[in-house]
C-alpha cells in the first residue's frame, strides 16, 4: 500500500494551505480539488488511496475558507474569486516542488481546475473536471432567483434546500450535520443507495473545520467570479469531462457544454448519478483517470 504522508500546512498566495499527500513523490502527481463548501475530506481516503496505489503522487487539499487552510472569511463576505482559488492550487504544487501535474476537480472543483487550464496551461499535464460546469453563473443566478437561459438550471428541490439553508445557525453541530446530511440524500442519483458513512463523514467535516460556517461563501466567491466560458476554445491540454446524468445541481447539459467548449476533450457519463461520486462509481472513475493520466 502506498504511502500516506499526512496533512501538512504550507504558505502559498499569502494563506497557509493545509494539505494532504499519498505515494511516491517521483511518480505523477494528481492534485485533486473539491467542490464549494466542502474540505480536502470531500476526497475520500480510499480514493486517494487506490489512486496512489496505482503509482500516482496524490496531493489534496483544503480550499479557503474550508477545514484547516487560513484565514477565513466572515460568513458571506469573502474576499477572493474562483481565478483566486486557481492561484491557491497552483501554490499547493509550488509548496511540493512540482513542476507540472494531472489536475481533477469536482464541481467548483472542476470549476478551478478549467481556470488552471486556462491561467496557468504550463502547470497542467491534463485536465478532469467531474459534475462541473462552463457556466457557474447559471447557477448562481439561479440561486438568487434569476431568470437563466444558456444551460438548465438547478433542480427546483435543489432551489428550495439553498433557500432553507438561509435558516440554519451554523454553530449548532447537531443541525447542521443533519441538514447536510439531508442535502446529500437530495441531491443523489437514482442508481446508488445513500452513502451509510455520510454522518460519520459530515461530523468530521465539522469537527475538524477551523470555521465551518465561513464555507458558506464559496457560492458568492463564485458570483463575483468573471465568465471564462468564451476562453475554452483556448485550452490545449488533454481533457477528460466526468458527468452524472440525473445532477441536480449542474444537469447533464453542463457536463455536455463542457465537452463541446475544449477542443478534444473526451466524455464519460456517470449513468443514475446525480451531484456526487458514489463509492460503486469509482470503479469506473479511477481507471478512467489513471487511463487519462497514463
């Protein structure tokens, strides 16, 4: 079994970022970036596990405003955008000395990882955005009740669970790690039954959070975002799209707009996945990846 190194805080784009490695250093690395709200645990331990077992250099990490990377901002006020949140990758991999590496993102993740693409192309060997989009602003303009046009918005339960979470005290573990948990179930496919870890997995998410109620604010840091849609012509670098067929929150026709705007990109589907990376899943994910990285 490869390595795992253990979490690790390094400075980089005037933060400390706190980080998490798994392998070989000498074998290619895979930085992988989660999705808004959600810490470095977002990548599975076992995930990481069988990627690096693979002999892959497997680096994770807390975005802003999530787990231990610091400072945090004031609930709804913060004060960076998702090219900022590109910057902060980029400074996980300078921190560990890597030149260049396989970048994978989940949602805003994917998100980040088209902006490393496209700010900074020299950094990525390839690109694997999952359950993302081109367009995030659909979403978010959806969220503040916008009327939206270019791609589907998100499903009306996924609309009126954003609305409710306006009610929760973030302070109250207890409610909080049920109405995660409940967001979870809301959000899933049709084809996998609920993951029956996800309160133990949501309790460490807020245990080990410094201020879990600043991670509210990956969804206005992705408001104030500029567009990037009309820039994917320009990526030249090896593109595998990931997409789950029933996501809720960023519907089939995101992952497929995604796909048509890279030139070359490939295209995998997540058949009765919704927003999200069930475990049975990753038997299809993980070869698809290591194949992309290879």
């Amino acid at each position: 079994m490869a390595t795992h190194h253990g979490e690790r805080l390094v400075q980089g784009n005037g933060i400390e970022i706190c980080t998490d490695a798994f392998g070989d250093p000498v074998d290619p690395t895979i930085l992988l970036v989660n999705g808004a709200g959600g810490s470095m645990l977002g990548w599975r331990e076992e995930l990481c596990q069988r990627l690096a077992d693979a002999r892959r250099f497997v680096i994770r990490y807390d975005n802003r405003d999530t787990g231990k990377t610091t400072p945090h901002c004031p609930p709804g006020e913060p004060n960076y955008t998702l090219d900022g949140l590109a910057n902060d990758a980029v400074a996980v991999l300078d921190a560990y000395q890597i030149n260049q590496a396989h970048i994978v993102g989940i949602s805003m993740g994917g998100m980040i990882t088209q902006l490393i693409g496209l700010n900074h192309p020299n950094r990525a060997l390839t690109l694997t955005p999952i359950m993302s989009t081109p367009q995030a602003g659909v979403v978010t303009d959806a969220f503040a009740g916008k009327e939206v046009a270019e791609l589907s918005p998100p499903h009306p339960r996924v609309l009126e669970l954003v609305a409710n979470r306006d009610q929760i005290d973030w302070s109250d573990r207890d409610t909080v790690i049920r109405m995660q948990v409940e967001s979870f179930a809301t959000i899933k496919g049709s084809r996998y039954p609920e993951d029956p870890d996800m309160t133990e997995y949501v309790a460490r998410e807020f245990d080990r959070a410094l201020n879990y109620a600043s991670s509210v604010n990956h969804t206005p840091a992705i408001a104030q975002s500029n567009a990037w849609h009309h820039r994917l012509h320009e990526i030249n670098i090896p593109t595998l799209v990931i997409h789950g067929d029933e996501d809720p929150i960023l519907p089939y026709d995101h992952g497929q707009a995604l796909h048509a705007a890279i030139p070359g990109s490939t295209f995998l589907t997540m058949d009765g996945v919704g927003h999200e990376l069930p475990r049975p899943v990753w038997d299809t994910v993980i070869p698809a990846i290591l194949d992309h990285t290879s």
